[in-house]
C-alpha cells in the first residue's frame, strides 16, 4: 500500500470515525493514493455493513421474482436509503413469476426411505397425483445416450460428479429435455455443488421445446450417491415423486438505483451493484444480498469521505437474476442512450476478494492494475480475463468494459442455492475487504 505524504493528514484520518468525517476537513482530491488509504482506513473499523446485511435477509428471505418477500424487501432498501439521504430511482420490471408447492419424493422397495428435494425453477409438476416410476442412474449425457433404450418410461437422476459450476451446471439446466428425449418420465439432478451437507440445491432449469415437459428436482449428493450404488448393485429401484408447482403470469418487481454524480464527466457513467432477488431458499445472503450491501456500503462510504468522482458512479441493484436477467436487460434497454463507461459486479459471495476479471480493452487494464496496487494490502490485486457478471452481460454484449470481483470460493457452492445460505456464512471483516476492493476499482474507472 502506498503511504500517504503528508504526516499530519495520515495522524488525522486514524483519529477521527471516518463515517462522520468531511473530505473538506482534509483536503482529498481525485488522487487514487489519497482515495484509497482513506477508504482503506474507513473499512477497518466499519461495523454497520455486517449487521445491516444480516437484519435485511432475516426479515426478506426467499426472494424469488414474482414473491412478495422480494417486493417487501426493496421497499425497505428504498426506504433506508431514503432516510440515509439517497434520491432513490426505481425502474419497474416483468419477471418470471414462479410458484414452488408441495414437493416430496419416496423410495420404495428393499429400502424405503424419505428423499430430500428441491423443484427446479421453472419446473412443471406432476399434476394432481404424484408419480411412481422406476429409476435408471446415468453419469452424463454420452451415458444417458448409450443407455437410451433402459431409460424410456422411468425417472432419470444424473448422478454427475461437480467439476466446475459453468460445466456441471448444463445437467440442471437442460437434464429435464435432455431426459425427456429418450422417454423419461421425470428428472433427477445431484445437487450442483463439490460438498454435501443432504441439502438440495434449487436453480433454473429450460425445457427444449421441441421434447415433452417432464418434473425435473433436485436431490441431495448423498442420496443421488446411494441410487447410484442401489443401481450397482443390480437393485430395483422405486421412486415416488410429488411436484406441486407452477407458473402464473408475469409480475412486476423492481431495479433500484442510487448515484454519486460526477464533477467533470457527470454523464459518464459507472456503474456498479449486485441482484436483490434470491432463490426461494434460505436467505439470499451469499446470493446476493451480500453484493449488494458491499456495493451500496462503497458509495455510501465514498459519499461520507466526501469524496468527488470525475464521473458519475450509479449503484444499481438488479432484481431478476436468478431465473432470467430481467433486471439486467431492462437497465441496459433503458440507459442505451446514456455514456457507460464500466460496469462492476458483485455476485460470486462476499467472501475473501482475490481481485477482478472482466473484458477490459488493454489501456483500461493497464490503467487499473496500477489502481490496484493499491488492493495488494488486502490481496486483492490481479486482474483475469473473464465474461464479467449475469447482471452486466448485456453492458458487455454493447461492448462496454465489465468486470467482477472475484472472491475465494471455497465454500461458495457448499451452500449455493440451499437452505444454508444464510447470515452466518459471509464474514464481516472479509465483506469490509470487498467494499474496499469494489470502491477502488469504481474510483479507478470514474477517475482515469
């Protein structure tokens, strides 16, 4: 980390609660050194970003498009922000709207034994009655493929083993149509993660619409683990699914914005946030209320520095990422008239930052790994080429620079899309450090 020059002001910024202070009292400038070890020293001894984040996702969990848990959960982010001051903007948008019911499965036979599960976002059920099918076990689609004349008339559970999210994920995606092209009656996912805790993890799914609709859930790793052993063993195998779910038409929700104007380029803009919207299990935290609060509490914080962009920085909380990017599309569509300069995400768990990755042309890269010498005190200063986030995909499809801070994800997919998303899982000290590292980045571009 750099050190600020000037001895007294260092003295300064270390004796007085940063929350409270004035640029105006120490004289900050647009100097990303200066920038930096101020908000450096501010993250060290916020206390709010923690427990702000907890008490939101305690009272507005499961917040699925289309939920009211969801709607009730912005107005009270509007609210909040309104009382800290804020001139709040929303942007109204249609999502997906649907609705998970009764969902249960049984093994019958040799072995009866109640599973756990999880309906798939987007899933069909299995109407009125539930469904009794035998089970073939498959590893992959070239397996269901060479086994494609066993599986006509029974349940499919992919039983596939976690390489990476981006690879494993096709199975929970497209493993209903892909089931349902030879036959399959239902389809079984392992839940999509390197670890087992027998929680199943949800997520969104497509059907092709060229092959029958068939359920499609999730299952526990452990017990798609045992009807793998149970098939191995040469035994017959039951299974009993109930899927109560459906869909209705599209729902209203709502992107919300909040913005630093600039000095020098106010119609320049950055813009940086994460999705307000969950699935509707545990509590969102980790995905992503977390990213949003990081987001929100960096400008919050660059506000009461007092400090001054060149450039606007416009914070932007999606809704709609996790069944189709709504939000995303719709802020994209409604500012294609308005000068974007970088786009900033944080989706990936708030958990230790280890830097960014993005499409950045080589001078803006350049430019910011400077910056980021700045991060080295919290190891947070690489930069790797990657596609960004979800939510600024359609900023990147218009050819504006994108990134995302990327997080040590070791535990991320232990929880992902579960019940145990929750609170307790991100740590306060490491979300004050993704403050840090998404104010930095911010600053850089709205200040080169």
């Amino acid at each position: 980390m750099k050190k600020i020059g000037n001895c007294f002001l260092l003295a300064f910024l270390l004796l007085i609660p940063f929350a409270v202070v004035p640029v105006q009292s120490f004289g900050l400038g647009d100097d990303i050194e200066d920038a930096a070890e101020a908000m450096y020293q501010w993250t060290r001894t916020d206390t709010s970003l923690w427990n702000t984040m907890a008490e939101f996702c305690d009272y507005y969990p499961k917040r699925l498009s289309g939920s009211d848990n969801l709607e009730r959960g912005i107005d009270w982010i509007v609210a909040t922000m309104k009382s800290r001051g804020w001139d709040v903007k929303t942007q109204n948008v249609s999502v997906p709207n649907w609705k998970r019911g009764t969902e249960w499965l049984k093994m019958h036979g040799q072995l009866n034994k109640d599973m756990k599960i999880a309906g798939l976002g987007g899933t069909v059920g299995t109407g009125s009655t539930s469904l009794l099918a035998q089970v073939y076990v498959v590893k992959s689609f070239d397996d269901i493929k060479a086994h494609a004349a066993e599986v006509k008339g029974k349940i499919v559970v992919w039983n596939v083993e976690f390489t990476t999210y981006r690879e494993t994920v096709a199975y929970r995606y497209r493993g209903a149509s892909e089931a349902a092209r030879y036959g399959a009656v239902a389809s079984l996912v392992r839940s999509i993660g390197p670890f087992g805790m027998q929680t199943p993890h949800t997520g969104w799914m497509k059907y092709n619409d060229s092959l029958p609709m068939i359920p499609a859930a999730a299952i526990t790793m452990e017990d798609a683990l045992l009807l793998q052993r149970m098939q191995d063993r040469g035994a017959k195998i039951e299974l009993e699914l109930m899927l109560v779910s459906h869909s209705e038409s599209n729902a209203t929700s709502r992107n919300v914005i909040i913005e630093l104007k600039g000095t020098t380029h106010p119609e320049e803009i950055v813009v940086i946030g994460g999705h307000i919207d969950s699935w509707d299990l545990g509590t969102g935290a980790m995905d992503d209320a977390g990213g949003c609060f990081v987001a929100w509490r960096a400008l919050e914080m660059m506000r009461e520095l007092g400090l001054k962009p060149k450039r606007t920085i416009r914070l932007c909380l999606w809704t709609n990422e996790e069944n189709g990017t709504r939000g995303a599309q719709a802020y994209a569509d409604s500012t294609k008239n308005e000068h974007h300069v970088a786009g900033i995400e944080c989706d990936g768990g708030t958990f230790r930052p280890r830097g960014f990755s993005g499409t950045l042309p080589p001078d803006l890269k350049e430019d910011l790994l400077d910056a980021f010498e700045h991060l080295e005190i919290i190891g947070a200063s690489e930069i790797r080429d990657g596609e960004g986030g979800a939510d600024t995909g359609p900023l990147r499809e218009k050819g504006i620079p994108v990134m995302e801070l990327e997080v040590d994800t070791t535990r991320y997919f232990w929880y992902h899309h579960t019940e145990a998303d929750t609170p307790d899982k991100l740590n306060p000290k490491e979300m004050n450090d993704c403050t840090y590292a998404m104010a930095v980045a911010a600053w850089a571009c709205a200040n080169r």
